[in-house]
C-alpha cells in the first residue's frame, strides 16, 4: 500500500513538474508576440490620429506617474513633431470605470488643445454592445474631432442621457459615458502646464 502511495505521488509531482515547465515554456514564446501585437496595434492607433509628422512618435515617448481619472497611473505622452517643432500631442491613460473595467485609450490634442480624436487601445466590454467604442465596429468614438475643455461646456460633457450632447449605443449606456468622462478628465488635465512637459509637476 505505501509503495503504491508513493508511486501515485510521484507520478503526480512528475505531471507537475512538467506541466509547469510546458506552460512556462509557451508563456515565454508567446510573451514577445504579445508585445509586438501590442506595439503594432499602438501604431495603427497612433496613425489614425495624426499624419505629416517626421518624427519617431514611439522612440519620442515619454511617462509621467499622475493622478487621473481618480486613480494614479502611468500615462505615456507621445509628442508628434513635424520640422522638430511639435504640433501634437497623444496620451496614452487608461479609464478603470467601463463597463468590465479598465478601457486603454489614446487621445490626441492640438498644441491649441483641440481634440484630433479619441481611440481605444484595449477594452473588455460587452461584445456587440460596449465594443462599438472601436473604430472597426461604428463611427461613434470620431464625434470628439475638434473638441475642447470649453466646447462643449462642461454641463454638455455628458451622454444624452444624463443631459449632454453625445450619442450612446442602444443597450449600452455606461461604456459611452465612461469614453465622454475620460475624454473630458484629459482635457482638463492637460490643462495643467506641467503636465505636457518632461518636468515633474511636483
């Protein structure tokens, strides 16, 4: 009886031991695909919002740890140069109040703080109701184009709803309401002067 106990226990820390490594294993190859899917889709994102520039928007980037949309996170800002003068800038943040949690956007403003647009990086929300934030699956997320802090006014950065001016999807109000406040939170942000520059805001 204890040589088979010990015989079954072995073979179990065998399968263990092996089923580990092989997921390792995978984890490890599929790791730099990951990142390079990523990286691809950043600059599919990045040239939907801007062209003309001359600059290497990636190799430009630079981070900033700030409080925003009620969380501290890491926001990347990638400034866009044409003749090394910046014209542009996009900011990379993330929203954690969608529908199924956190909402990966870039949103793209002119040195005059006009919005050049608005586009989602990664989401989880509901298929075939909260996913038509993405530019593949409706137009809506390109009402933003030409926005500020001050058009509309504050009380109109709302869904239609809640008594503002922008649309939402039939069945879904909360991931709309979730892009419409983070939009205006950046703005207002970028209100800061310290923000858009490489020096601390502290």
């Amino acid at each position: 009886m204890f040589r088979a106990i010990l015989k079954s226990g072995s073979l179990l820390f065998v399968f263990t031991v092996v089923s580990i490594f092989f997921v390792s294993l995978t984890e490890i190859k599929t790791k730099d695909i990951i990142i390079y899917n990523e990286k691809q889709l950043l600059i599919q994102r990045l040239g939907e919002l801007v062209s003309g520039y001359s600059n290497d928007i990636l190799a430009d980037k630079y981070s900033k740890t700030l409080k925003l949309h009620g969380v501290v996170q890491k926001i990347n800002i990638y400034p866009v140069k044409k003749n090394h003068k910046i014209f542009s800038y996009l900011i990379e943040h993330t929203y954690p109040n969608g529908y199924n949690g956190d909402i990966r956007l870039l949103t793209g403003v002119g040195i005059d703080k006009k919005l050049l647009g608005v586009r989602v990086i990664m989401h989880k929300e509901t298929p075939g109701l909260g996913d038509k934030i993405e530019l593949k699956k409706s137009n809506w997320i390109e009402q933003f184009f030409g926005l500020s802090l001050l058009n509309p006014v504050k009380k109109n950065w709302k869904v239609k709803r809640d008594g503002g001016i922008f649309d939402t999807f039939t069945g879904a109000t909360i991931t709309p309401r979730a892009i419409v406040t983070a939009t205006y939170q950046v703005l207002e942000l970028l209100n800061e002067p310290c923000v858009l520059s490489k020096k601390s805001c502290n």
